[in-house]
C-alpha cells in the first residue's frame, strides 16, 4: 500500500509521480498530467500533494492520507465479506469506488481492486452458472409435483440468487411439504380413533397432495372397505343419513361401480324418506313415492307405517270444500300469509251432479273469469273488444246474457268453461272443455304453431258447438302492459280525468294504437290510502290478431279479456261471500284490510294475483312449468315429453335424487322472484293481511312445488 515514506522527499512544486519540476501555480503535472494539488480537508485550502502539513491551518496531512488508505482497506475487506456472501454485485461495487481512483498515492490500491472485480466476476458468472442449474431442476421438480426434491435444490441456493418464479416454487413446496406433514398427524388421529369418516376426508387431501403414495394408497383402500360395510350396516338399520356418510367418505381413488351403485342407493333411499314429513297434502303421488320407498326399503317400519298412514290419507275428505287432498303431515302456513291450498272446488260455482276430475278444475279458473264477465260478474268491467260503433254498440252494452263459454287458450293447451246464471242468481257449471297441445308453444324448438292452435280451436267448436252463447276469450297477460295507482281521495268524476292522466304519462306508446282496460273503485277507501284504480293496455295490432284466430275458426268472439285480468275477476267471485259481512259487526272496519293470493303458475308464465273487498293487484313472471319440464330432461336425458309426466310422478325416475336437484334449484329461484314480487304488492296495498293462498295452475302438481316455493318452513 501507499505510505507517506514515497512522498516524504518531494518539495515545492515538484509532482510525486513523476518527480518533474513544475512551475509555481501550476495545477497540473507538465510531465503527467497528475493533479499537484488538492483542497485542505479542513480549511479548504489549496496545499500540494506533496506536503506534510497544510500552510494554512497546520492540519497534518499526512495523518489524513494515511486514514484515506486504511479506509480503503477496510472497503476491500466488506467487498470480499459480501462476495462470501454471494453478493456479488455489493462486492463488485465497493472494489469499484476503489478501482476508478486516479490519484498516483492510491495506485496500488487501485490495482489491487481491479484485480480484486475480474476475480469476483468470475466466481459469479460460476456461481450462476451452478445455481442456475439448480432453478431448472427445481422449476422441473415443481412441475411433476416433487416439492421435496425443490426445497433440497433451492434451499442450496442464497435466498439473494433467487429468481422470483423460484422464490415462489420454494415458497410454495414448502408450505405443501408443510400441510402433509400436517394432515398426515391428523389421519393418524383420526385412525387411532375409529373415526373412519374424518379419516377418508384426510385421505382425500393426502392422495390430492402426494399422488401415488403407496402408504396412502393402501391404507385408502383398507379403508374403504370399511366404508362400505358400515354403510351397508346403516342402510340395513334404516340409518340413511349415516349411511350416505359412510359412503361419501369413500376416498376419490377408491371410487369405482359398486360404491357408485351403493351411492346412488342410499342417496334415493335418503332422498324418499326425507320427502313425507313435510308435504302438506296426501297427494297420490306421494303415496306412489310411498310404495317405492318400501320397496327400496323393505326392513324400514317407519316407510311400513308411512304406507299405511298415506293409504288412508289419500282416501280421506280434504279438511275444507275448496281443496282437492286430505291434509298430510307438513305444515300448511305459507310466508305470503294464511295457509296453501290448491283450488279444486271453486265454492263460488255450482256443479250439480257433474263428475270432474278435481286436478283439473284448478286449470280452469281463468276460462271461469272469462265466462262470469260474460255473465256480467266481474270487478274488472271492461275489455279489450274493439267497441262497435253506432246501434249495435248500444245493444251490445244494453244484452244482459244468461249462459257463455269461456275459453282460455294458453302455452299447453285449451280450457273451456260454460257457465250458466240461474234465476236465484247462483251460477251453474253446465260444461267443461280441456284440449292439449302437442308440446307447449313455449318449448325451445317447439312445433305447435299458430295452424295447430287454429285446428285446435276449430276441434274445439265443433266439439262444444256453442251456436248462440256468448264465447269469451282470453288473451296472455305478457301482450299487456299494466299500470297500478292511487288516485287522490277526490270525487269519481274527477277521479276519471286523473285516471286519464295517469294513462297518457305512464304508458309510453300512442292512444290510437291501443285498447285500453280501466279499472277503479266505487268508493275512497281511507282518506289516506285515496281511490286504488288500475290501467291494462294492449297494441290493437295484438287485439285484432287474436280475435282473428278464433273468427278463422268459426267462433263468434263476444268479449277479450287478458288472462291475468280473468283471473282477477274469478277470485274476486270466489272469494266475495268473504267480505259480506254485517255493516254493525266490530269485525266490519278490519275485513276490508283481508285479502287472498290465488298463485297461477302454468307453463309459460307464473301469474300471484292479491285480491281485497276493496282493491287487487297482479303481476307476472316468466318462470314457470315449461322450465321444469326442461330441466328434468336433460337431468334424466329423457324426451321432454317424458319429463313432462315424470315431473308429476318422480317415483318412476330411476335416480330421483340426483334428478330432483335442478328442479329443487330451480323452485328456490322462483320462490326468491315471488318474494320480491311480494314486496311490491305490499308496497301498493299497504295494510293488508293474506290469510290465504291458492294455487290455480298446473305447477302446483310438480311435485314439492307448494313446499318449495310457498310454505314458511
């Protein structure tokens, strides 16, 4: 190293590299090129290289160029610490500040440092070299899932020469290694306490994190024998749902035919008896299900006592006239408020001595709205016929008929209803007309156009042969828009012109394009709560085009009417008797409040209709049979025809419990739209209480529908 001994002899302005004599001023060596002079470290001064002592302040200068030199040495020494520590570009650094020195009394000192960087350049680009070869091999390891060979590999490698990707191999082969390490002392546990069940589930995940382990491999096997002869042992003592644990618990590897066929055995088993305590009706169906069930499960008593019990059930009186079943052992309370029930006698008409099938009056109640319009019974007055002008105008509005058909035609098929208005008043069902489509109009890919609902009409006449009887026809709800208010608690005649209003700012298309229904009440029902009116409007163009399809057919239309306004008309019928009541009872105030919820889900669309003394409400979501139908066949790979019966009948599918889950899926979402649909109706008829539902159409008879989507537990 450099010493002040070198430089000890030079005076004046002689330079100490080259020993040539400068003259006085100069800065720079004439004979090198070396600075001659630097600032004083302490005063800032210029002084010589050469001199011993500052001229201007006394500091010794030799003393501080030999700290200089020392401190370099130190420097060289971090710089060979942190290329041990393979940091090599720290070390590379620190030789760098050394390396670039120019100053003669530093020379060696930088030559050292040089030599010192190309050494350490060597041992890195070696070092990388090695470690690199590591990262690959690691980087393959990680790949084919050997996460201990890539903590062996990488673990050799200094944490600064990892490369992101193989920091994150590392990190995450260990953190695998980890879990192992930790799941394998819980399966231990678990083995050592006969819980064989917790134990499959930990075998699961070892086989998941080290595939093809023989220990685990074997011991999987032991144990899913085990599995299944405790599951077999279950199903024998009827335990179903320890059984379907025994058997899900079966590890991934070891599932193969007989634990599938097993599976699926007790998941029917399970899924049948899970069925009966909670349905609200003794519907035959369930007694079908009743009979597979004992058949699947012939040691059960509880299916044997099940069977008996339904068997009388289904054979007994329905505890009120309205309803088509015997209550069963599932509560009846709906969330919408009161109890369910399907609507199978309609109390409201007379049916004499007729012999009808009870399932299918509830598919009838709209054709019944249309006909008891046609009788002049109806809240909701008006209807989408095109006025006719002039004399027979007039007498048409002055004709009071006694008798009229009432045909509804909707996604599935034809109802017909013909009604009768006897002299007492009551009215008579005198016939009933059903006719079904091919496939709906509704089904992806369907066929049923509008020449087969043509020809179907025209079976229809001629079938019916109405001659002189007012017919009334329906036309689908989704052709109209409706708007329900409440207008101010003024007089009726200035209540009109809001109404008008109300008609020319919230339906959004041109008058003259449309026909228009307009409902209101009598009478203001609170000051509070205003006059409830209520605007239905169709394109004309939708208008003439349905009453076209049923004149092509030869039918004479008398009255057009949207389906969910028929079916308003036939509740407010119905269920009428139920506000009369006497005008000095305590019971008088609070009736008005009291309302029914008639559910209409058909295979189109699922029409709830909210029906009070004094007002109603309706709405229409398209989420209805059809979508079932489709569901199940593709759940059963089936026809949808098939699905179509199997929906009504799921003790004839092989696999109902697995098939069922869509449908079962598929109910909740519906139920979610009803309550929010709900909602709505509670917003508009605030106040009001439901103590009752009823179900008019053909969804009701998919199986676990009521349960699913309209009672409270």
């Amino acid at each position: 190293m450099t010493t002040m001994n070198s430089v000890s002899g030079a005076v004046g302005n002689t330079c100490g590299n080259c020993k040539h004599n400068n003259g006085n001023g100069e800065l720079f060596c004439a004979g090198c090129g070396q600075t001659l002079v630097e600032p004083c470290a302490m005063c800032s001064k210029q002084v010589s290289l050469t001199q011993k002592f500052c001229g201007s302040c006394g500091t010794d200068l030799a003393a501080l160029l030999n700290q200089r030199i020392a401190k370099h040495g130190e420097t060289m020494t971090q710089a060979v610490q942190a290329a041990k520590a393979f940091d090599f570009d720290q070390s590379i650094s620190l030789l760098g500040r050394i390396a670039d020195l120019n100053d003669y009394r530093f020379a060696k000192d930088a030559n050292d440092a040089r030599k010192a960087i190309e050494k350490i350049e060597q041992l890195k680009a070696k070092t990388n070299n090695q470690f690199d070869q590591h990262a690959q091999q690691a980087a393959a390891a990680f790949d084919r899932g050997d996460h201990a060979m890539v903590v062996k590999l990488l673990s050799e490698v200094p944490s600064q020469l990892l490369s992101p990707d193989s920091q994150r191999f590392l990190s995450r082969s260990k953190n695998h290694l980890g879990q192992l390490v930790d799941v394998d002392a819980e399966l231990r546990k678990a083995v050592s306490a006969k819980q064989w069940i917790m134990a499959g589930g930990y075998l699961d995940q070892l086989n998941e994190l080290a595939p093809g382990h023989p220990a685990y491999s074997k011991l999987a096997a032991d144990l899913s024998q085990k599995l299944i002869a405790n599951a077999n042992a279950k199903l024998a003592k009827s335990k179903y749902a320890d059984a379907l644990q025994c058997v899900s618990a079966i590890p991934a590897i070891c599932q193969n035919e007989e634990s599938a066929r097993l599976r699926e055995k007790i998941d029917n088993v399970h899924w049948l008896a899970d069925q009966f305590p909670n349905e609200p009706y003794a519907l035959p169906l369930l007694g079908r299900m009743c009979v597979r069930f004992n058949k699947e499960s012939p040691d059960d008593e509880t299916a044997k006592v099940t069977l008996k019990r339904l068997s009388g059930a289904v054979r007994s009186r329905p505890s009120e006239l309205r309803l088509a079943y015997a209550d069963w052992d599932g509560s009846r309370q709906s969330w919408v408020g009161g109890k369910v029930g399907i609507l199978a006698y309609p109390q409201s008409l007379s049916f004499g001595d007729t012999s009808l099938d009870r399932n299918a009056l509830a598919r009838h109640s709209i054709a019944f709205g249309l006909a008891l319009q046609g009788l002049g019974i109806a809240r909701v007055e008006g209807d989408f016929l095109p006025p006719k002008k002039g004399l027979m105008s007039a007498i048409r509005s002055r004709k009071k008929t006694k008798s009229c058909w009432g045909i509804d035609v909707g996604a599935s098929g034809i109802r017909g209803a013909h009604l009768e208005l006897n002299p007492e008043g009551t009215v008579q069902v005198i016939a009933l007309y059903t006719a079904e489509f091919p496939e709906p109009t509704c089904r992806v890919g369907s066929q049923t156009k509008s020449s087969v609902i043509r020809d179907a009409i025209v079976k229809m006449a001629g079938e019916i042969a109405p001659g002189e009887t007012p017919v009334w026809i329906s036309m689908p709800t989704t052709e109209t828009v409706n708007r329900f208010v409440r207008l101010p608690p003024v007089d009726k005649k200035q209540a009109n012109k809001l109404l008008d209003v109300e008609v020319r700012e919230r339906i959004p298309l041109p008058l003259d394009e449309l026909g228009i229904v307009r409902w209101m009440a009598d009478d203001v029902i609170e000051q509070i709560k205003g006059r409830p009116a209520f605007v239905s409007a169709a394109r004309r163009t939708a208008i003439e085009s349905r009453i076209d399809l049923f004149q092509s057919a030869g039918l004479t239309v008398s009255g057009l009417q949207s389906a969910a306004i028929a079916l308003v008309n036939f509740s407010a019928h119905e269920f009428a008797t139920h506000w009369k009541v006497d005008p000095e009872s305590e019971a008088a105030e609070s009736e008005h409040s009291e309302a029914f919820a008639i559910v209409d889900s058909g295979a189109e669309t699922l029409t709830v209709a909210v029906i009070a003394r004094d007002e109603f409400w309706f709405s229409s979501i398209e989420n209805a049979g059809e979508n079932f139908t489709s569901l199940l066949a593709r759940s059963i790979k089936r026809t949808n025809s098939d699905a179509e019966q199997l929906k009504r009948d799921p003790a004839k599918i092989e696999s109902p419990s697995s098939a069922w889950t869509p449908l079962e899926n598929r109910m909740g979402e519906i139920r979610a739209r009803l309550e929010q649909t709900m909602t709505e109706a509670n917003k508009f008829m605030n106040e009001l209480d439901v103590i009752g539902v009823w179900c008019v159409g053909g969804s009701a008879f998919t199986f676990g529908w009521i349960r699913r989507v309209l009672l409270k537990e």
